[in-house]
C-alpha cells in the first residue's frame, strides 16, 4: 500500500523548546518530502522516533500514536492513523496540559478491531516478572508482540497508588491491563480507570490459582462461575472503550475440561467478548503450588484447537509450554494467536525474530535493541529507579552467547549493589564484547 502524506505545520510547544513533537514532526516532515511512502518504510522510522520519545517525556502522546499504527490490532492503514492523531493533537494544542488524556484520544480514535485472519503473538502477563521495564525491553525486540501487565487487583487498582501500579510507558503499545476479581462493579471501576490511563485492552484472570487469588474467591477458581464471570466482562465492557478479553484455563481440579472451557467461553461470548487467551491445561487449586500449577497438569492443545473450529467468530490465543517460535508457528495454524510466558522472559531474545517472522517486519538486531535499552535504563536511574530493576530482565537475553555467563554474574554480583548506576550495565556489556572479540580473533 502507497499513500502520500501531507506535510502538516510543525507544532511547537509552548515552553518554547519546540521539540518534542518538533523532533517527530522533522522525521514525518522528511518522510513526507519524499512524496510517498508505505508501511515498511514507516516502520523503518519508527524505532528511531521511539528512541527520540524516550528522551522528551512530554512526547509521549505522539509515541503512543507512533507505537500504535504498528499495532497487531490496529488495521487502519498507517497514515491513516498519523493524520488521526496529528488532528487531535492539532485540535487540542500540542501543549495541552493532559498529554495522556491526548494520548488515550488518539489510541480510542485508532483502536478497531481485530481484522478476521490477524494472528496474535503476545507475550503472557507474568507477576513480578512482566513490570513496566520488563515490556520496554520486550517492546524494544518487537514492535508486534501484544504485551500483558502482571495482573492487578480490582481492588489495588481502585485504592492503590495507581502511578505505581498502572504507570507505563508509551512505547510500550500495545499493552494490555490484566486485572485480577469477581466483584463486577468493582472490576468495571478499575477497567475505567485502566482505560483512562491508556491501555489497550483490559483483561480479566481466570487462570491463577495461587491460594492468596483463591481466598478472593478469584483468577482460576472463577471457572467454576460462569455466570458471574460473564457478569463482570459484561459490567467491564460497559465502561470502557477498548477491547475486554479473558484469560483461562481448561478448568479446575475434578471439571471435565470438555464442558467448562466450552461453557466459560460461551458465557464470556454471550456477554460479548470475542479474544479469549487459552492456558492449555486444568488448574488443580487443592495440592499443588502455581508452579507445579504450571508443569503438571497435562496440556491439551486439541481440546483449545477445537473450540476454536467450532466457534470460528472467536479470536482464541493458545497459551501453556510454547518454547519456540517454530512450536508457536505450528499452534498457528490451529489458533488464532500464541501467547508466550517462561520462554519469552528467560530468553528474550526469541521475541527479536517476532516481527520478520510472523508479521512481515524486519527482524530486530540484539545489540541496537540493547543500546536503546541502555538509554531507557539511563532515563530512569536519572528518575530514581533502581538498576537491577531494569537489568534483571535482561539475564537471559544473551544466553548461548560468548560472555553470557560472565554478563549475567556481572550484573547479578553488582547490580543491586547502593547507588549501581549505568556503569555497572556497560562492564557487564563489556564481558560480551570481549568474549565476542576473543571467539571471533
Ligand atoms: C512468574 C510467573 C508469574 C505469572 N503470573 C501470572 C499472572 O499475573 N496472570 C496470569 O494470568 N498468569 C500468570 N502466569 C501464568 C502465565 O501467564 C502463563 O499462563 C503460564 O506461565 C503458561 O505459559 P508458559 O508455559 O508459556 O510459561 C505467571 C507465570 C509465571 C511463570
């Protein structure tokens, strides 16, 4: 697809530094010139104004709408979705006070569904694991894979000190809210408030059996309560704009998995949810701790497999014991998507052949990926944030390569270290350069 683009006014903010949409607008601006251009070139310079965004916080809204128009779930052409956003960004005056309010208008304006015979690749909301700098790095490797939150509780959502719990960053689209409860109202409140800070998509857990999500009577033991799951999708949708999706399992402890997917799925789709995200496999909530709950009951990917051929009108991601992305190829031609958990968090570096490999991007280069990350972590030291908060996601992005084990005890031995600063990334950094230099002479 060709499309010219217009060149618009370069905006200019009022604090009169002019460049944090002045910085975005020269590369449109430059694009423009050359009369047309069309999605792969678009791409081509997307990572570099995601780099810009980075160092001109009030930029974030025009990231948001950079980030998006590469987005599995926007099917808008691109320039479509520049114009859109340049326009509400005209509208509202570039320096408006809310950027995110901005922000969300652009991603509301551009968000449509799901186009029929669009695969998902996501990456699998993971406590502890998938925080804010965990997803930047993810996002750094893909600009395709769909990103989950660890999950949230309605109620920390609602009461919680939300800046903590939802802040993100808007190179990080799309990303999706994973809320954890079983109160409707309550849920609707926070998937409101999750869409008003500009997530994607909100979706709910039923698939965690942990005995703290138990005794709240929520995540995996919900499958026992179809209806009241349908009761709280349906309270969540009527409150926000973007898509309301479900996470679950087969079904739990004695069920006949047969039966409760199937029925979960129905009462879900009746109350109008069309994405469901499959993990494979029954929970066992007596006995068994969230890590056995992971490994020991069996798969059964047949069982998700046919449920999405008989429910063709549902968009089903399959989840559960993907290490690969020639195993998440093959679920591809049964499902509509894949959702990865372990395997992307500890070897990140699968996510880099995402793009080229099922999306029809280019495939993205470990080192600029990491040299973009360096600028990222360097941001946020300057903001308080502690190192090994960032660099503990990056343990296993090396692995297989020379220096990967002196890389990783480098950052383990001193990244928690008081006061570790950027320094200690760039010596560990330094490991693999060397070891690189040393298999290579
Ligand atoms: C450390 C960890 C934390 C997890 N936290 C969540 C969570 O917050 N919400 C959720 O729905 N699933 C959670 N899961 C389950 C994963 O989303 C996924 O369903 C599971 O790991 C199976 O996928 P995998 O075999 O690709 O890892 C977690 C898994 C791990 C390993």
């Amino acid at each position: 697809m060709r499309a010219s683009l217009s060149v618009r006014k370069p905006i200019v903010t009022q604090n009169g530094r002019g460049v944090s949409l002045g910085a975005g607008d020269a590369c449109l601006t430059s694009c423009a010139a050359s009369g047309s251009y069309d999605q792969p070139t678009l791409s081509g310079v997307l990572s570099p104004l995601r780099r810009i965004a980075f160092r001109y916080p009030d930029s974030e809204h025009f990231a948001v709408a950079l980030t998006a128009s590469t987005a599995p779930r926007v099917n808008a052409p691109a320039r479509d979705t520049l114009a859109n956003f340049l326009d509400i960004v005209e509208m509202n005056g570039a320096n408006h006070p809310d950027n995110r309010r901005i922000a969300i208008s652009a991603m509301t304006a551009i968000s449509k569904p799901l186009a029929a015979g669009q695969k998902i690749f996501a990456v699998a909301p993971m406590m502890e694991w998938t925080d804010r700098h965990c997803r930047v790095l993810h996002r750094l490797l893909s600009s395709q894979a769909l990103l989950y939150t660890e999950m949230v509780t309605a109620e920390a959502v609602i009461r919680g000190d939300r800046a903590r719990l939802l802040g993100f960053d808007a190179v990080e689209h799309p990303v999706a809210l994973q809320l954890g409860g079983a109160e409707p109202t309550r849920l609707a409140e926070a998937a409101r408030i999750g869409a008003e800070f500009g997530y994607s998509e909100i979706n709910l857990n039923v698939g965690c059996p942990s005995d703290r999500v138990q005794s709240g009577r929520f995540g995996a033991c919900l499958m026992r309560e179809p209806a009241l799951v349908a009761d709280c999708v349906a309270a969540m949708r009527a409150a926000v704009p973007v898509p309301v999706t479900v996470k679950c399992r087969l079904g739990v402890d004695d069920q006949n998995p047969e039966e409760s997917l199937r029925t979960l799925i129905d009462a879900c789709a009746q109350a109008g949810v069309t994405i469901f995200a499959v993990h494979a496999r029954k929970a066992w909530l007596e006995g068994l701790s969230p890590k056995d709950n992971r490994e020991k009951p069996p798969l059964d990917y047949d069982l998700v497999y046919r449920v999405k051929r008989e429910r063709p009108e549902l968009t089903i991601v399959v989840n559960g014991g993907i290490a690969t992305l020639d195993e998440a190829a093959r679920h591809l031609e049964h499902a509509d998507g894949v959702m990865l958990g372990r395997a992307a968090y500890q070897s990140p570096a699968i996510l880099a052949q995402v793009d080229a490999r099922f999306f029809g991007g280019d495939a993205r280069e470990i080192d600029a990926a990491t040299d973009a990350y360096c600028d990222y972590v360097g941001a946020q030291l300057a903001k308080g944030v502690p190192l090994h908060a960032m660099t503990k996601h990056m343990l296993g992005l090396f692995s297989g390569r020379p220096g990967a084990r002196l890389f990783r005890r480098h950052l383990s031995e001193n990244a928690t270290r008081a006061g570790a600063g950027i320094g200690v990334l760039r010596d560990a950094l330094a490991h693999l350069q060397r070891a690189g230099d040393l298999a290579a002479a």
